[in-house]
C-alpha cells in the first residue's frame, strides 16, 4: 500500500512550475506524463525513488535503469544524461527525490556507532561507483511516504522533517547501498578525497587542467588518482572537464543567442572546430542546431501550460 499512497501524494504534489520552491528543504518531486529525451546536467548528491514509471541514466559508458519500487544513490556530483523511459498521461512518472548532505549523514554515522573504517569494509568501498541502484525495502518507502505527507501539514514540517530525514539516511545507511552512502559521510574516505576534486573541476571548468594537482589535492599521487577518479566517475579527470565544459555551453546557448564560437571560447576551447566536433560528437548534432531544437521544445511546453 505504501507505494501507491505515494504515487497519489505525488501526483498531488509534483509541481507544475519548475521554479517552485519545495516546502521541503532538499525535497523534490517530478511528474512526467511521456517519455523524454535525454538531458544533460549536473547531479548533486542525491537519492531518488520512482513512485510510478522508470528512469535511465547514463555516466560515461554506464547504464543505470531504475523504476517504481527501486531507488537511485548519486554520491559525488556528477554530469549524467538523464531521461523518462515509461511514462503515459494515465500513468504519469512519478518521482520522490531527497539531497544527501554529508553534514547530516557524518552526524547520523557518529551518533550511530557504526564503524565504517573496518579493514575489510574499507578495502570494498576504496572503487565504489558514484551511482548505485537498488530494491527499496518496506521500511524505507514508509519513511518516504510519512516525509511526503507532511505536505500536507505544512505546521509539522519544522519538527517532523529533520526526524524523517534522519530516519530515510538510516535505512539508506544500513541497507544494501550502505557502503556507499556512508562514504558519503566521511571526511577521509576515498570518495570525499575525489569530491574535492570534483568540486575543483566545476569551479575552475574554463581553465587548463592538470592531473598532478588534482591528485595533490586530493592527498594522493597521480597513478593511484586517476584509477579511483574513474572507477568513481566513469570518467578520467579530463573527459569530467569537457562534460562540464560541454553542459555549461549547451545552458548558455540555450538561454542566448551568443554566437557559437564565442560560446566555445567562454566554456574554455581554444578553437571553434574542437568545440563544435565534441559538442555534436556529445549531444548529436551541431551546438547552432541543437540550440534551435531546444528553443522551440522549451516554447512547446509553454504553449502547452
């Protein structure tokens, strides 16, 4: 029954403005009632749970499907190519999403007692992927459908909010996905090393990058970086940058009419044909083109509102 009391809550819920602001800090909700094509973005940090419908993700080479009865773990913010698979007016996609923040997961752990430096449990999560899927347990969609009501009694959302909070990252923390989502938490741990360079890639995307500081500042020597950057990511160092690069030109062409090239130069080519060549080679046609497409889909939904 839990499931499909969300399903309804959701549907309720979901907004129709992109720009609304969840009465849920770190809450968000999705509804979608066709499949749609790929888009490209950054993910934070974040776990997901279809409510209704499926989802694919793509990363690099790698592949995530996820539907209802399923979630999704991101640990690391990361440039994903996300879509709608199974979707129809009558049964809308429906989708519950919650940030992970490592400050609450770091305090839960210390609280907790759990040990997540054990030799053998350390080893395991050294290469852990940044994406992980799993089957979501009765216990987990309860807490989602509790935190969802709530919208409904804006009065307990100050109190009840942080308790379901804490309570949804406990039964992400101990269960199947564990392992992972309690990185996520730790100062030291290998995926926090990477995220500060991850962190430093997105803030610094327009300019020359060099594998050797991204490992010292990451505390470890460049072989040893670049093998976990990439079983994290799916991407070594470099191919992270030009994802950026490429999804940060794709925003601004879309919400300008900046000549391309200057578009290219902005984002960090140093030549108009490399940035053309790679942003068709990444989104499957030319940015001038793609941008056009773009345009007119964003004022077919408008018209349609």
């Amino acid at each position: 029954m839990s499931l499909d009391e969300l399903r309804t809550l959701i549907d309720r819920h979901a907004p129709r403005d992109a720009d609304a602001v969840p009465a849920i800090d770190g809450l968000m909700l999705t509804r979608a009632e066709r499949p749609t094509g790929p888009r490209s973005g950054i993910t934070d940090p974040v776990f997901a749970l279809p409510a209704q419908g499926a989802k694919r993700l793509t990363l690099g080479g790698r592949i995530y499907d996820y539907e209802a009865g399923q979630y999704l773990v991101v640990s690391v913010d990361l440039p994903v190519s996300g879509h709608c698979t199974r979707a129809t007016p009558e049964e809308p996609f429906l989708g519950f999403g919650l940030r992970l923040r490592p400050a609450r997961l770091a305090a839960l752990l210390l609280e907790s007692g759990i040990d997540p430096h054990a030799g053998a449990a350390r080893r395991r999560t050294d290469d852990l992927p940044a994406l992980a899927v799993g089957e979501a347990g009765a216990d987990l969609v309860d807490a989602v459908v509790r935190m969802v009501r709530l919208l409904d009694r804006p009065a307990d959302i100050p109190v009840l909010a942080p308790m379901i909070e804490r309570e949804i990252l406990w039964r992400l923390v101990t269960g199947a996905q564990g392992p992972l989502v309690r990185q996520i938490g730790l100062a030291d741990s290998r995926l926090t090393q990477i995220s500060r360079a991850i962190r430093f890639i997105r803030d610094h995307y327009t300019e020359p990058l060099r594998v050797e500081d991204l490992a010292r500042l990451s505390g470890m020597s460049a072989s040893p970086f670049h093998r976990h950057f990439r079983a994290v990511t799916a991407l070594t160092p470099i191919q992270y940058q030009k994802h950026i690069r490429l999804q940060e030109a794709r925003l601004r062409l879309m919400s300008s009419t900046d000549d391309v090239a200057d578009v290219g130069y902005a984002v960090g080519y140093d030549s108009a044909s490399q940035f053309s060549r790679e942003y068709r080679r990444q989104f499957g046609r030319p940015p001038g083109a793609d941008a056009v497409r773009l345009r007119n889909a964003d004022e077919e939904v408008l018209a349609g509102q």
